[in-house]
C-alpha cells in the first residue's frame, strides 16, 4: 500500500529527524520523528501530562489517544503504521495537534470531550486546510469518519 508519495513523506519525516537508515529501522525512525513532534506541541499547549507515541499494526480508530493504564500522567498516542505512511508531514502534524486536543481537553475539561473541541484545540498548532487535509485521508484510509468529527466552519 505504499505509493511514491507515500515514500516521500516518510523521506521527508526521516530527513526531519535526521535519520539515513535501512527500512528495518524506518518504523522506530518514524515513531521517534512523530514523538518529536508530540513533545514540541505539548509544550507549546502547556500539556502536564506525558505523551508516548506508539505504531501499532492495527487500531480501530487508525489514530487515537487514551490514558495509559500503567502510568496515570501519561497518555499513549497510537498510530496505524500504514495510515502513518499515507500522510505527508503537514497531515501529520494535523492528526497529532488533534489528538492533543484531546489531551488539553482531558487536562483542562474532563467532561468536554468532544471531536468538534478537539479540533479547536488543534487549530491553535495548524491551519484550517491542513486539519481538513488529514480528515480527508483519514476518511480515505479508513471510512470511519464520522459527521461528528468534521472540521468545524469559521
């Protein structure tokens, strides 16, 4: 399921993390890259808690969030390794700034939790067209979207 596209985006979120390496390694290098980016917008979103980055063969949700049961002040953020390798980087960045609405909602209203609050809450770290971008794949990749989780009109 891998396109050219799909090879230039991982090039591209390999070259970020300045990693060179066998496609064996391609899979840790990518979740690095990802965690990297995880770091940079929980810090700029004043996040308490912890966010690890794990790519999983399969999740129901292809991308989701959710507390770790292990560890109370950390959220593990779980990613579909081939929705992963369909996204170009500004997709990714859209999908985790999503996801960590999910966390800031989770840290500041724990009853809130909503797909349209989310989304708020990630239009803060992208725009607009790169949030519809990665629902557009997503939708695509999964055919799981649902009306509840679209972008929110200005």
């Amino acid at each position: 399921m891998h396109s050219a596209a799909t090879g230039a985006a991982l090039f591209v979120l390999l070259s970020l993390a300045g990693v060179e390496s066998p496609a064996a390694d391609a899979t840790t290098a990518a979740a690095e890259s990802v965690q990297g980016l995880v770091d940079q917008y929980r810090d700029t979103l004043g996040l308490s808690p912890s966010v690890r980055v794990v790519l999983v063969d399969e999740n129901p949700r292809v991308v989701s969030v959710a507390r770790d049961l292990e560890a109370p002040d950390t959220f593990v953020l779980a990613f579909e390794r081939a929705f992963l390798d369909e996204l170009t980087p500004a997709e990714v960045r859209a999908v985790v700034a999503h996801e960590l609405g999910h966390v800031w909602i989770f840290d500041n209203h724990p009853y809130l939790q909503t797909e349209q609050l989310a989304n708020e809450v990630a239009l803060r770290l992208v725009t607009r067209e790169e949030l519809a971008s990665a629902y557009r794949k997503l939708h695509m990749v999964s055919g799981r979207l649902s009306a509840a989780s679209r972008v929110p009109r200005p």
